[in-house]
C-alpha cells in the first residue's frame, strides 16, 4: 500500500436506493470480478448525505459488462462505460480506466483499461476519488481524499494545472462542489483555475448552463456567486460586458431571499437583472436554454418591478402578469426585492392585498369578442385586428365591459372611429 492509499471501514448503512448499484456489484463479483461504488455516492455517504445516485466501477470489460447483465445500454462505449438496467434503475458502469491526452480540453483522446488506483489518479478532485466495497463495507482512498472530506477541502488530484488543462469544465465543477458542499477550494487549486479562467468559453455551452443550473438552485447560490467572483470564472461563463461590482452586490443581495430551492430561471433573472430584454434572450440562447427558460428569464427581467408598487398597475395588467406561467417565480423575486427595502414588508402586504381580490376566474377569460367578429364586419385583416381586440380584451380584463353585447357595441363604436366617423 502507498504512503497515501488507506483503506477504511464504512461507518454508516447503505440506503436502499444504493440497492440496485449494491446488486450489480454482487453479480460482477460472483463472475471474479472486482467491482466498487465510485466517485460522488462515495464522498455522500462518508459526508451523511443522501447520494442523488450510485456509480460503480470494475475491472470488467464493457463487452464483459453487456455479457454479464440482460439490460445494458451503450453510453460511452470508448471510455468503457455501459448502464446497466437492475431492480429498476439505471445504473452506470465503468471499467477502471487510465486516460490518454486530452486534445479538446473535455475528453481523452484514447482511453486504456487499467486498475481502481490509476482509475482514481485520473479523477478530479480527491472528494470524488474514493471508491466504496458494499460487500466488505471497506472504502479505499488513493488520493487523500478522506483527509480532505474531514478538512472540507476542494482539491485537485495531482498537479491542479494539469487536471484543468485536460478538461476545462473542472473549472466550473470545482466551484460547483465548493458551493453545494460549503467547502473551501484549496489554494494552489483556486491559483490554478485563476489562471485556467479564460480557457471556460471552450466548453459546450449546454455544460456550462448544466453546472449553473446546479449551483444557483442550491440553497448555497450565494456562495457559488463569490467562488464565481473569486476565481475568475464569472466574466466567462458568456460572452457580454465586464460585470460592475455593483451589479454583482445586487445580484447576490436578491440571491439571498430567494426559497432555499428557487427555479433555475429565477436563480438566472437575478444574475442579468439589470440588462435589456434583447441581451438576456441573447445570453440565454447562447446558453442553450430551452425556450421555455429562455422566454421566462427575459419576462422576469422585463417585468421585474412590476408588482414594487401594485396599486398604481391597472387591474388588466395584474391579470396580464398573473396569467403568465412564471408568475409564481415573479411573486418570489417581488419578495426578494421588497425584503431589501425599508418598506419591504408593507409593499408585500400590499401586493397581497391586491392579489386577494381578483376571483381566479377572471385572471385569463375567453374574450368576449374575437377576430371572426370583424370579419364578419367586413374588416380587412391588419393592424387593426390587433389594436382594436387588445383594447376590448383590456376592458374586459378591466372589468369595465361585462357582457359580449356590450362588448359587440363597443366594437362597433371603435371600428367607426377607426373609419373617421363621429
């Protein structure tokens, strides 16, 4: 054994949801091979926490993998990685392996099959490069990462610049484990990140907006935006403007009054506060967020102090907000807004107030006149389709028209005003 491999008792019961990962291991081993849980559900269960799911890592082939277990699927068969179907659930296996150069700064360009030590050797921090016998309940630990877990350290395995040069999304995901964890990032670890910063915007967007996602929808968002600042990476998580300090204050004092678990759009709407509609949706799409996110982060923004003041909105447009489908994450960043101010906690009851009197039948009815209404007027289609519907459905909204013979008579006033009848 090396001067840094240790092995050690696992002093806490294994979930049942480590079951179907515990099942696989027992077959690989009753087939003569060595098979362990690998990586986070490790560091999870030596910290008491709940591990979101199990890997295991064996010295069995992939092929060997597919041969041993009726369900597999392919996932990364080039670096011996199969899922395997068991009580359920899919779990992934992988073949200890050693990797080869990495040539596009995210993946080895040739992997060779190896043993669990030079498999841990080539993780990336030693939090996440322990690996656990659920048969024995023996954990062994090649890179110190006991030691680390114990100290809360963030440290990389081996030379920090190296395991960052190989793949760039490190930079993130050590911030990521940082926050979540409440963790320190070890010194010469934070230097090489500093250093590695500007090296982010080769990663594939989807990753970056994946990480983002899991850091600012952790109760710990606020200490994910300081790493952010203190590390460098926060200018190059997309392309844009310097971020004023300013606006960095701002955003983490919202940050701070958001739910422990706020939607990840919300989390986002409070990082691009200040910025025009135009710009997020553009950050947005260059983060690959589906449309549905991208379109609810630019509404947030665009509406954000909408409800500051909710008596001096008109009824129509608080039915127009409470009918939008981020309404509810708007109401929290309302709530975020108001606790920064003196009067914080009158302009929330306030709001309530104002929320409290419109029935929920009336936030979105069916408009009482439509476009076959002036079609059937003999109005050519146009611009005055739009203006003329949005200001019968406005007083509808308003509830200052009541009924679709009112209504039909208002039309028919609107369209000869539009002719220049008196």
């Amino acid at each position: 054994m090396s001067a840094m491999e240790a092995s050690f008792p696992l002093s806490v019961e294994l979930p049942p949801t480590a079951d179907a990962a515990v099942a696989i291991v027992r077959e690989l081993a009753a087939a003569g091979h060595t098979a362990l849980l690998a990586g986070g559900c490790v560091r999870d269960l030596l910290l008491g926490h709940a591990p979101s799911d199990y890997d295991v890592a064996t010295d069995a082939t992939p092929p060997r993998v597919r041969g041993l277990f009726r369900a597999t699927r392919l996932v990364g068969a080039q670096f011996g990685v199969v899922l395997v179907r068991k009580r359920r659930r899919w779990v992934e296996v992988a073949t200890f392996r050693a990797d080869g150069p990495y040539l596009d700064g995210r993946h080895p360009a040739v992997v060779r099959f190896s043993s669990a030590r030079e498999d841990a050797l080539r993780r990336d921090f030693t939090v996440n490069g322990l690996f656990l016998d659920p048969l024995a309940g023996v954990v062994t630990d090649y890179v110190g990462g006991r030691a680390d877990l114990e100290a809360g350290v963030i440290r990389a395995i081996g030379e920090p610049a190296a395991r960052f040069a190989e793949d760039h999304l490190r930079l993130l995901r050590a911030v990521r484990f940082a926050a979540r964890l409440d963790f320190q990032i070890e010194p010469l670890t934070q230097a090489a990140i500093w250093a590695n910063a500007a090296r982010l915007p080769t990663v594939a967007p989807e990753r970056v907006r994946e990480e983002l996602e899991k850091m600012l929808s952790h109760a710990n968002r606020r200490r994910a935006l300081a790493l952010l600042v203190e590390t460098g990476l926060l200018p190059f998580l997309w392309t844009g403007p310097e971020w004023r300090p300013e606006q960095i204050t701002a955003a983490d004092a919202l940050l701070a009054h958001l739910p422990d678990d706020p939607p990840f759009e919300l989390a986002f709407a409070t990082l691009v506060a200040d910025r025009s509609a135009t710009e997020v949706q553009e950050i947005a799409r260059a983060l690959t967020f589906a449309n549905a996110q991208r379109e609810n982060v630019a509404w947030l923004v665009t509406h954000q102090a909408d409800l500051d003041d909710p008596d001096a909105i008109s009824l129509a447009d608080v039915k127009r907000l409470m009918a939008h489908r981020a309404f509810g994450m708007l109401r929290q960043l309302a709530a975020a807004r108001h606790a920064a101010l003196a009067d914080g906690a009158a302009r929330t009851a306030a709001l309530d107030a104002r929320l409290a009197t419109v029935l929920p039948g009336t936030v979105s009815p069916p408009p009482l006149v439509t476009g076959d209404d002036l079609a059937a007027r003999g109005v050519p289609a146009g611009p005055i389709y739009r203006r003329v519907l949005d200001a019968l459905y406005t007083r509808q909204l308003d509830e200052t028209l009541h009924t679709r013979a009112a209504a039909l008579a208002e039309l028919d006033k609107l369209l000869r005003q539009a002719e220049g009848e008196p």
